[in-house]
C-alpha cells in the first residue's frame, strides 16, 4: 500500500473511490433477489444449472417439506410423503416470494461454496479451524463445550449444504416466522396446518442453530474477540461471525462482502472492525488475492469507514 503524505484531497479521493465502488457493490446485491426468484420459478433446468440455484431450490423445497410434514403428522395422513408432495409448490413459491428468505438462502450457499474453494486453495478446514481447535482444548470447561458445539454446528452445515437441506431450526427467527406466515396463507385456514404452526414454534430456540452458537463463542472470547477477525485462524465461519458482530452489521450482508465485486464493503468493514493495514491486507490475500486496495486506503479510519458502511443502500436495509 502507498504511505505517501497524507493530503485532504488524498483522503476524499480515496473515500470517493470507495463510495463508488460500494455503490456499485449495493446495486448488484439489490438485484439478486430478484433474478435468484426469476431463476428458481423458470422451469427449463438445462437452461439455469448453475449450482447455487439449484440448492437454493433444493432448500426451499426442503424447508416447505418440514412443515408439510409437520402438517400431515397433525392431520394423521396415512402417507406423510404424498401429502406434502401434494402441497409443496404453493408453499415453495411463498417462500421463493419473500426476499429476505431466499436472500438468506442464496447467502448460506455462497457461505458454503466459499469454504470449500478456500479449503481447496489454502488447505482451511471448512469445519476444524486452528481457533477452534484450541478452544476446544482450553482449561475453561465452558469454553471448551462452546467450541465444541461450534465445531458440530458447523460440521453439521457443510453437511446440510450437501444435501441441499435447511432445517427450520437453523433459520433465524425473524425468518422462521416469515417461513410460517406463507405456510399459513397457503394453507388455507387448516387445522391441523394451524397445529403444525403451533408445534414448529414451540420447538424451535434459535440460540442452538450454528450461528447462534457462533456468535455465543465470539462473545464468550471477551477481549480475545479479535482473533475472530483473522480468517486463516478463525476459519470462514467465526471470521464473518466475528466481523458482523465488530461492525455490528447483519450477518449475511458481511458474508456477502466476500464475494466478486464486493471488495469495497470488505474493506471498508475490516477497517471500521480496527484492522491495520498488514492485518487488513493478509485477510484480502484469503479472499481476494488478484484485488488491489486503492491509493491512500491506509488513511482512512476506522470512524470515516464505519460511517461510508453506514451510507450504504444496502446497509439501511438490512
């Protein structure tokens, strides 16, 4: 990175580069949703193979599956798997419909993807990170099992990925309950739909999915946090974990920022999380190894970070 003396018209040049770049960042994840809804409701299947399609299709299914199955158990159908059938597509499409649902959806799968290609180009484990690996190790027993339950958490969800699987209880709540709105307008006033509602609902603690878990450990780390923030330690998933939580921003949006033309949010949030320039620079060599940061990004602080990630379109609606 340039150490050239800083200058104001250095600083607003290099902010102004990446109020560019983030905008140009907010406008193609703004329109994902849209074209992800128009790729699952097109039947032609030869046309749109692309894999995180086709999970993102698989796990909307099997999230309709659930709560049908849920449903048929209330109304005691003799066969669970027909009567679900008969009543999926409906319920897949309000769920495709809703915007935050299948936005989280497409962000597990990049999630996901993302951890294998690392692990494929850098030999990070998806699931057994070196943090992880000696939290579990630590003398403090809490500790301990909440590393250990991490670990399953994860191990479990690159697993799911794989079938193409999204367990209700690994939903956040605000979506499990957007999921059970369209399965209650789909379900025609039903009762044994309203049982299943009600049955689903008093199951479900969103404190045992995995990123509830993850975010426990991060928080339980205390002063220790920031060694959440180095990805080749931490592994991908307490990495974004520990992020979002340092910039208090949503989880899926900072998952989002790994991805192809979104360098710019990366930056600006690793900034704003109090990263310096060389911690900051070995995180990009993960996920963005071709990408260079602009001139004078050293300048920038983390306040005049935190406030361009705050401007954002995107940002204001998550």
């Amino acid at each position: 990175m340039d150490n050239a003396p800083l200058t104001e018209s250095s600083l607003e040049a290099v902010e102004a580069v990446m109020r560019d770049e983030l905008a140009q960042g907010d406008s193609v994840l703004s329109n994902a949703a849209p074209i992800m809804r128009h790729l699952l409701a097109n039947e032609d299947q030869a046309l749109f193979s692309d894999e995180i399609v086709a999970r993102v299709r698989g796990m909307l299914t099997d999230v309709a599956r659930q709560m049908l199955y849920a449903q048929a158990e209330a109304a005691m159908a003799a066969d669970r798997a027909e009567f679900a059938e008969s009543r999926s597509e409906p319920l897949v499409a309000a769920l495709a419909g809703d915007a935050g649902f299948l936005g989280h959806l497409h962000t597990l799968t990049m999630e996901g993807q993302l951890a294998r290609k690392l692990q494929d180009r850098t030999g990070l484990d998806p699931v057994l990170s070196p943090l992880l690996q000696e939290l579990v190790a630590a003398k403090d027993d809490a500790m301990a099992a909440a590393a250990m339950s991490a670990i399953a958490a994860q191990a479990r969800f690159m697993q799911q990925l794989q079938r193409m699987a999204m367990p209700l209880g690994e939903l956040p709540g605000d979506l499990l309950h957007s999921a059970l709105v369209a399965f209650r307008e789909t379900s025609g006033g039903d009762e044994s739909a309203a049982a299943a509602e009600r049955k689903l609902r008093d199951e479900f603690d969103e404190g045992l999915g995995r990123i509830g878990l993850l975010t426990r450990l991060v928080m339980r780390l205390g002063k220790g946090a920031s060694r959440a923030l180095d990805i080749d330690t931490a592994g991908l998933a307490l990495f974004a974990t520990g992020l979002a939580m340092a910039i208090g921003q949503d989880r899926d949006v900072t998952v989002l920022a790994f991805s192809d033309r979104q360098f710019a949010r990366l930056a600006l949030g690793l900034r704003a999380a109090g990263l310096k320039t060389r911690a900051l620079e070995e995180q990009f060599l993960y996920l963005h190894p071709d990408v260079s940061l602009p001139e004078n990004f050293d300048h920038l602080t983390p306040q005049r970070a935190a406030a361009l990630l705050a401007a954002s379109d995107l940002r204001a609606e998550s």
